[in-house]
C-alpha cells in the first residue's frame, strides 16, 4: 500500500527521529534486522512504535494489554524478519497486520465475555492526515474508505467490526439479532464488491 | 460496483480468514491450507493488503517508556545471527569453489585498479585482557567454552565446558572471526579441557573487543576447508573487556 517515493537519501539516523520514514529506510532496516543488527531493530522501534502501538490500543482498549501486545510484535518482528520479503510487500502493512492479528488473538484470549456488547455505535475514528503520512498510503486509504462507503451501512458495520474485533459469524449474529446464515451473505457479498470497486 | 462477481469459495474463505470472522476451528483449517496451498495463502495475503489501510486511520500513541527496554530484554541473548551468516558463507564458498574463485577474481580486479596505499605499522597494542564466553548457537544459550586473552603471555586460554571424552571420532576447532577476514583457525580443543594457546603477532592484532571466537566440529585433523569451518558452528562469543 506504500508506494516507492522518489527522495530517501536522508540519513537514517536524523530521518527517524523526525516522522519522514520512507518505505526505503524501513526496508533497509527490515534486511538489517534479518541478519540480526539489534540497532536496526532499535531504529525501526523508533520509527514504527507509536503507530503499532495506536492500532493495539484502537482494538484492546486497555493500555497494559496494548504495552504487552507491543513487546511481543517486536520480539516477533525480531525472530521472523528474515521471512518478510522487501519486493513483495509494504513493511508498513506487514508490521500493522502482525500488530493488528495480535491484538485480536488477544482479545479471542479474553474469552466470550470481551463480545457481550453490542456493535451499535462502533465508531472509526479517521485520523486526521498527518503531515507524515506519505501520499500513497493516504492514497491507498482513501480508496479503501471510498468503497467501504459505496457498501450499505449494515454491511459496512460488519464489516468494520470483524477488522476491528475479529469477532466471528456467530457472535456478529448474535448481537445483530439476524440469522448466521445472512450475516455471512452480507460479509461475502460485501467482500465481493469491495474487491470490484479496489479494483476499477 | 453493484454487480461485483461472487468471490470463488476459496477465496472467499481467504477473504474471511483475512478479515477475521472465521471460528476457532475454522482458523485453524484456514491456517493449514494457508501452509499447504501457495495459492491460498497468496489469496490470504492479497485480502490482508486490501483492508490493512483500514489501520492506516489509526492514529498513533506514543507507546509508554520501558517497553523498549522490555523487548530489548526479551531478545536472545546473543546477538549472533550475522556472524552466523557470514561463518555459513564461508562453509558454502568452500564448497562452491566457483564463486570463491569468482570473488577473489574480483579482488584482484579492484586491487589493482586502486591507488597504492601506504601501509602504516600499527603501534603494537597496548596489553588489554580480553574475554569471552562462547555460547551454544542453538537450544538453550548455555556457555560451552571460555576463553580468555592476555597479551602478556601472548596467548589465548581456552577451557571447553563439554563432557571429557565426548564424541571421538570428531574434534572441535576453535576459530577467530575478525573484522571482514575469513574465520581463521586458532587450533583444536579437547573437551573439558583447558589449553594454552601461543598466538603469533598478527594474530594478537585481531584480538580486539568485538572480534568473534567460534567452535566448529570437525572430522579428525580439523576442517578440510582452506576457507574456515567445514562443520556446524556450536559455540560463539565476542571479546570483550574483563
């Protein structure tokens, strides 16, 4: 979802610290961190913590949760980066989708009781374009949020909640009051039309 | 957009992993083909990189101080990986004897393209006792071998922590991993022993912090290769300051 963009030649120690991270300074540190530089691990830390931190705490809502959630990405990040291709995919997506599916292990770990409430009023909060968000993921997320809209709002909601709480079927059924056998219709036909319209 | 095609069942299943509405059961199943079916864990990928910037949205939390410090702790506790990767290059040039021939091709090219450059002799180094304790490279990060350097005597102790008599037929060798040189072979050790070994001048020059020791196992005689350690690598520690 992050495009190559053109400048990079910062240094890296100076472009951390500051919120310019290009996909290329992340790549970079990602190989670093595959032949086993803790530094580099270190940099991307700097670099990559908060907003990971922001997606454990968007799904747990609780901090302490969030804090251990973290601790464990990094370590994964530390053990597995020799595994992430940097021709294949953004380092950016790659680190939220580990943040975000560890996240929701935990909150399934909490057991049935975390998915008591109901999902009326759930509500996704945009954040505001940052001045360090690189166009082309704001690109990226715009025609993510352009198609999400274009779908009906139930269908929309389920959807939003299952990325958001990695609730099952079942449990989104359940506190949608409608059979399982429709939800799962909404969410496939809803997954369909969003894969068409990502596309056009 | 109203008229999108049905997503086929398997991909529609990778949509739904992706997405995460699939049960217990269910996950696991999609976990296992995702291992088993390329295409279906490409499928998976490609619905991950499709709602990911979902999370793009979120805004970012400083995370509190001290989780850094937290995973740093977390970490193995050797920092090997690299001179790990570098001993294996040096295991695999051995054996492509093409790529090494290739490689110092290459540096005869450059050398000679360079300008000469003037050599000047390093001061002899102040005497520094240097240790390092060479850990297991893999299992449990227990300390195999220790070693300590003492320029005074112009040598190298090393004690091998392993069982006396273990393994007969093969012998541990013990190599030094300096800045971009090629492993270079101090000797061989007999386990649960401890040996003195009397190391030349340009040897005592690489003894600096930072500089790597490693225990390879090898066939009787030590390793065949003119490059470094033929066999795997079980031991690894850096000098460092007592």
């Amino acid at each position: 979802m992050i495009q190559r963009s053109p400048s990079c030649d910062t240094t890296i120690g100076t472009a951390l610290a500051t919120a310019a991270t290009t996909p290329e300074i992340l790549s970079s540190l990602m190989t670093r961190i595959a032949s086993g530089e803790r530094e580099a691990l270190r940099q991307l830390y700097q670099a990559t913590s908060s907003k990971l931190f922001g997606v454990c705490l968007r799904i747990l809502s609780d901090r302490e949760e969030s804090e251990d959630v973290l601790q464990d990405v990094f370590v994964t990040i530390w053990r597995r980066a020799d595994r992430f291709d940097v021709t294949r995919a953004s380092v950016m997506t790659w680190l939220s989708t580990i943040a975000r599916n560890r996240s929701i292990d935990r909150l399934r770990a909490r057991g049935p009781l975390a998915y008591a409430g109901t999902i009326d009023g759930l509500e996704i909060p945009d954040g505001a374009d940052s001045a360090e968000t690189l166009l082309s993921a704001a690109d990226d997320r715009n025609k993510l949020q352009g198609c999400l809209s274009e779908l009906d709002d139930r269908t929309q909601t389920v959807i939003r909640t299952a990325f958001f709480e990695g609730v099952t079927y079942e449990t989104l059924a359940r506190n949608m009051d409608a059979p399982l056998g429709t939800v799962k219709s909404w969410i496939r036909r809803g997954l369909a039309k969003l894969k068409g319209c990502l596309q056009s | 957009m109203s008229e999108a095609p049905d997503l086929s069942e398997a991909e529609a299943f990778a949509a739904e992993h992706a997405l995460g509405v699939l049960d217990a059961r269910e996950r696991a199943e999609a976990e296992t083909r995702m291992a088993k079916e390329p295409a279906f864990a490409a499928d998976v990928e490609a619905w991950r990189h499709r709602l990911a910037p979902m999370l793009d949205a979120i805004e970012p939390v400083p995370a509190p101080q001290g989780v850094w410090t937290r995973i740093e702790a977390m970490l193995p506790a050797n920092d090997n990986s690299a001179v790990m990767n570098k001993l294996r290059f040096w295991r695999n040039s051995a054996v492509g004897g093409f790529a090494l021939a290739a490689a110092s091709l290459a540096g005869v090219v450059v050398q000679v393209t360079q300008p000469p450059v003037v050599v000047q002799t390093p001061a002899p180094a102040p005497g520094q006792l240097l240790n390092a304790s060479l850990t297991a490279t893999s299992g449990q990060p227990q300390p195999l071998f220790v070693a300590a350097y003492d320029p005074d005597r112009k040598a190298l102790i090393i004690t091998s922590l392993l069982p006396a008599g273990a393994d007969r037929d093969k012998v541990n060798q013990l190599w030094l991993i300096a800045g971009q040189d090629k492993p270079k072979s101090l000797g061989l050790i007999e386990p649960g022993k401890a040996k003195i070994i009397a190391l030349p001048l340009e040897v005592m020059a690489k003894m600096s912090v930072g500089a790597k020791l490693a225990v390879s196992i090898e066939p009787e005689g030590g390793s065949k290769s003119p490059d470094g350690p033929s066999g795997p690598v079980i031991g690894l520690g850096e000098l460092s300051r007592l």
